[in-house]
C-alpha cells in the first residue's frame, strides 16, 4: 500500500539541523505512528511521505513554513512578574501553558527582565531548515476508530481509548 490520506504510516526518523547536530530521533525509543493528512505531523513531511511505499528510506529539506512555521514576533509578550509569583525558580527555557481566547498555547521563557517574564509563543524551531532521514516501517489503511480520532487503534490518532 502506498502512502495517503487515511493510511497510518510508521517510520523511524533522525531530525537535525542545518549544521549537522541531531535535534530529535525516534530511532532509539519505539517509531511513530501517525495517520496521513491529519495534521499530525508537519505539512512537509507529509508531503515527501504522500505516495510512498513500506520498506523505503529517504531524505528530505523541509523549508520553515512547511515546518514549524516562519517566527511571528507578535507572538513574544513581557508579563509582569506578579504573574508567576507562586512558581519558584522561573529560568529561560522552561514551558508554560497559556489559555488565550484561541485556546491554550505553549509559551518557552525567553528572558527574565526586572519588570517582567519575555514569553515567546513560537515554536522552537521556527525559522529553521528541518533535515530529516526518515525509514518507512509499515502502512496500512486506517479503521473508522482511528480516523474519527477514538476507539480502538494503534495510538496513532492519540486517542486514549486503546
């Protein structure tokens, strides 16, 4: 079967940036599972895996705005230190969840200012040339379950019901 919009794919992948330093692999812990065109993982990595095949191994270039996205300044907010009076320790690169009227979005510390915390709410390999080398492990056709998104499956759709 060839991969495509409702096929649940799993690879084994190694990320690494422009330079060569691995950001991120799935080869020393279990592959990821995933169900094509959901949006599970990112557009261009979707796209190179659209009509492919188990068994084949490939490399690919994924441009910033088919990755993470292109950084979005209007994303960085300073807030006022009151606001994180009940967490101990606050440092540059801790995470925190913040409700907005979009819903929730996860916001890295960026500085630490005597007025207040910099949160930035892009992702942190926004802007950056993705490098993958990704090995197709299997694919099949998804079930009902798995494309409503719950039921009984694989975990590809992150349901909790498995």
């Amino acid at each position: 079967m060839k991969i495509q919009k409702n096929a649940v794919v799993t690879i084994h992948y190694t990320l690494k940036d422009e330079s060569g330093k691995i950001l991120d692999s799935s080869r020393d812990r279990d592959p990821l599972d995933f169900l094509q065109g959901a949006g599970q993982i990112i557009p261009g990595m979707e796209k190179a895996l659209d009509g492919r095949g188990s068994g084949e191994e490939f490399s690919v270039v994924v441009e910033p705005e088919e990755g993470y996205g292109v950084r979005d300044e209007t994303l960085i907010y300073k807030v006022p230190r009151e606001h994180f009076e009940s967490v101990e320790g606050i440092e540059v690169g801790m995470q925190f969840q913040v409700d907005t009227g979009e819903g929730p979005i996860l916001m890295n510390v960026a500085g630490i200012e005597e007025d207040g915390i910099v949160l930035d709410g892009n992702h942190p390999l926004a802007d950056e040339r993705l490098f993958f080398d990704v090995s197709i492990l299997d694919v099949r056709e998804a079930t009902e379950a798995e494309i409503k998104g719950c039921g009984d499956c694989s975990g590809c759709c992150g349901c909790q019901d498995q």
